[in-house]
C-alpha cells in the first residue's frame, strides 16, 4: 500500500518528464523531416480532395538539381498559420478565389518556363498563371492526385515571395512544368 501512495505522488514528475520527451521527440522529426526554403519547393492545393503525400513523390521523382523534397499541402493544412501559405511557391486556386489571393502571386513576365499548351491567365493584360483545370471540358492536370470541383476552372500561379522563380534557381518553374505534364 505505501509502494503504490508513494508511486502516485510522484505522477506528476513522471507527467512532467513524458511531456518533456514527447516535445523533445517532436523537434527532432521535425528536424529530421524538414528543411531549409532554399531547399523545398512547397505547393498549395484549394481542391475539395487530394492525394498530397502520393503526389508529393511523384513529383519528387523528378525533382530539379538543388532540391531535397517537395511538400504538397491542402489549403486547411495553413488554417492557423497563414505564414506557411506566405513561405509556399506555388498555388492552385479556384476561380472565384482570385482576387482573394492576387497580391501574392507573382506575374511571369521575365520568366523562362514552357506551360506546354495550357491557357495563360492574364490579370490586368498580364501573365500570372496557367489554368490547370477546365471545367468546361473536365480536363485537369494531376487530375489522379488532386480532386478538382467539375464545375470550377482552377489555375497554377507562383508566389511572388517565392525563391524558386527564375531570379532564383527556378525550381518552382520546374515543378510546376511537370505537375502540367501530370494526368
């Protein structure tokens, strides 16, 4: 009886201790599993469903000179932090959504990329993206990994903040060339 009293008043160190390693742990897989913006390329989908983790390795496969992974992540994955949408490089936005975001996509004059066929968006007579996903002919890109609203146009536009642009190492122009490439 006295074993198990002396036990019990001692829970509250061996709390303490299991919280201290379990924030201990979760730095380190975060350092282990992360990196430098310098190093990743981040993409933000605003699509009802998707596959990020599978098509984040499929776009890994190919992953230009420099960069050591690829994050894709739905929009809500920023829900609390909006710093993380501001640190990204490319974006998938709705249609109706454009404006919303406008101030941080980056125009593409200047930059060298081949979008392989898919309609430019001109804001103000200037190109600031491409539209990944049509809902008049149901055709998208990536269409196996991101699950597009049939009755929304979505476009693909980059950063303005973004490092991996042309004035950079051009990653972002990379990556986004081959998720066009993607059924």
């Amino acid at each position: 009886m006295r074993l198990f009293r002396n036990i019990f008043s001692q829970t509250h160190r061996w709390i303490l201790w299991a919280l201290l390693s379990a924030v201990f742990w979760g730095w380190i897989f975060g350092f282990v599993t992360n990196t430098t913006p310098a190093h990743k390329v981040v993409l933000y989908a605003n699509v009802d469903e998707m596959q990020d983790k599978a098509l984040a390795l499929r776009l890994e496969e190919e992953k230009p000179e420099g960069i050591k992974m690829i994050k894709v992540h739905p929009f809500s994955y920023a829900m609390f932090d909006d710093g993380e949408l501001q640190s990204s490089d490319l974006f998938v936005v709705r249609a109706e959504d454009v404006e919303q975001f406008r101030e941080s996509f980056a125009p593409l004059e200047g930059e060298s990329w081949d979008p392989g066929g898919w309609e430019p968006v001109l804001l103000d007579g200037v190109a600031y993206g491409v539209k990944i996903y049509d809902a008049a002919t149901g055709q998208g890109a990536a269409s196996e990994y991101l699950g597009y609203d049939p009755d929304t146009d979505y476009y693909l536009f980059f950063n303005v903040s973004s490092p991996h642009l042309s004035a950079g190492d051009g990653a972002a122009l990379r990556v986004a060339e081959l998720l066009l490439r993607l059924p």
